[in-house]
C-alpha cells in the first residue's frame, strides 16, 4: 500500500496569504495524484488531478506542482473560502489518501 | 448536471452487512464513468472503498475486498454498496461519487469528480 504524508497537519495563516502544502509518497508514484478540498459538512471537491491538472471550475488560485514522491498544492492568495481541510490521493496502486492539511484562519 | 443522493439505514447492528444505494440524476450511468464509494470516519480522513463501471467491472480496496460488494443497476440508474460483517470501525460517513477521467477514449476510476452529500452509518447494538 502507498501511504501518502501530508505536512504540515495545521497552517495557520491570513486571508491574501499563499499556501503552501505538502504531499509525500511512500513510494514513486509519478504524476499521479489529486487534491481535494474539504469544508466543514460538506462532500470533497476535486481540484487537481494527475498533479498538476485543475479541474472544471476550479480557480487559477490553485496550483499543483510535483513528480515521483513530493508534491506540492499552493493558494496563491488565500479567499475567506479557502479556509478547510485538504486532501492529496494517489491513483498509482489503488486509490489512497493523505490525512489531509487544515488551513485555518490566523 | 449530475447529482447523487446516498440513502440507506442509519444505524446497523454489529455482524451484519451494511446496505446502501446511490441514486443518480442528470446523467444516465449507462453513458459512461465510473461510480464509487468512499467513507469517512468521524474526525478522520478518506478511504476509497471501491469502484463499478455501468458494465459491472468493478475495484475494491484490498483492505475491504473480502466484506465489500458493490453492484450497478441501469435500469433503475442507481448503484449499491453492500458491506458485511461490520463493527464499530465501519463507523463512517459514506459518500457515493463519480469519476469522470477519460483519456484514449476509455474511463478510468481514478478520482471522484461529483459527490453525492454524504450519509452517516452507525454500526452499534
């Protein structure tokens, strides 16, 4: 099984801020990997896939960068709705997730 | 635009299989995707159970392979989840999803696009 580490648990951070969150593989897993966005009582969101790809509707706010172990998701500037859990998952041997990154108002 | 709607008991007793359905609208499951499960436990993280396609080919997490069972019904456009023998750790919001990766003209189930809102299942006696 691959497990995926994400770091650091909690960001604290203010509104107009960039984020900087981190995913590490257990093993290479090449490109593939998502991030998903989480908000209080509310499903996951998918907003990049295969580590770098947005997906529809997502803002250009969100990017994602990294290849074989360590990735990275970056809010270049944090919204007030930006402000929840995130979650990287890998799709290289079955489908695993992180135990996601809370980015909580400073 | 597609939606999905979890239903199924709330609370199922210790031993006993866990049964619930995903009704999908805006999107026939013929047409295509994949359509899967992922839970959730309180206050903790994701886990993918497992995957169908409208065809029947399904994915199952290893972990869960020997208790889960998910199934696809076209005519009713709805798919289910079926998980046995289940404890107190099958504790967990469940979420029923699709995955809309389309690369060399075949689906993949690769990542959940669209959600459904999640119901809670209690397993407790």
């Amino acid at each position: 099984e691959i497990v995926l580490t994400q770091s650091p648990a909690t960001l604290s951070l203010s509104p107009g801020e960039r984020a900087t969150l981190s995913c590490r593989a257990s093993q290479s897993i090449s490109t593939y990997l998502g991030w998903y966005q989480q908000k209080p009582g509310q499903a996951p969101r998918l907003l990049i896939y295969d580590a770098s790809n947005r997906a529809t509707g997502i803002p250009a706010r969100f990017s994602g960068s990294g290849s074989g172990t360590d990735f990275t998701l970056t809010i270049s500037t944090l919204e007030p709705e930006d402000f929840a859990v995130y979650y990287c998952q890998q799709r290289s041997n079955w489908l695993t997730f992180g135990g996601g990154t809370r980015v909580e108002i400073k | 635009q597609v939606q999905l709607q979890e239903s199924g008991p709330g609370l199922v007793k210790p031993s006993e299989t866990l049964s619930l359905t995903c009704a999908v609208s805006g999107y026939s499951i013929s047409s295509g995707c994949y359509w899967g499960w992922i839970r959730q436990p309180p206050g903790k993280g994701l886990e993918w159970i497992g995957s169908i396609y409208h065809s029947g080919s399904t994915y199952y997490n290893p972990s869960l392979k020997s208790r889960v069972t998910i199934s696809v019904d076209t005519s009713k456009n709805q798919f289910s989840l079926k998980v046995s023998s289940v404890t107190a750790a099958d504790t967990a919001v469940y979420y029923c999803a699709n995955s809309r990766f389309y690369w060399n003209e075949v689906y993949y189930h690769y990542y959940m696009d669209d959600w459904g809102k999640g119901t809670t299942v209690t397993v407790s006696s």
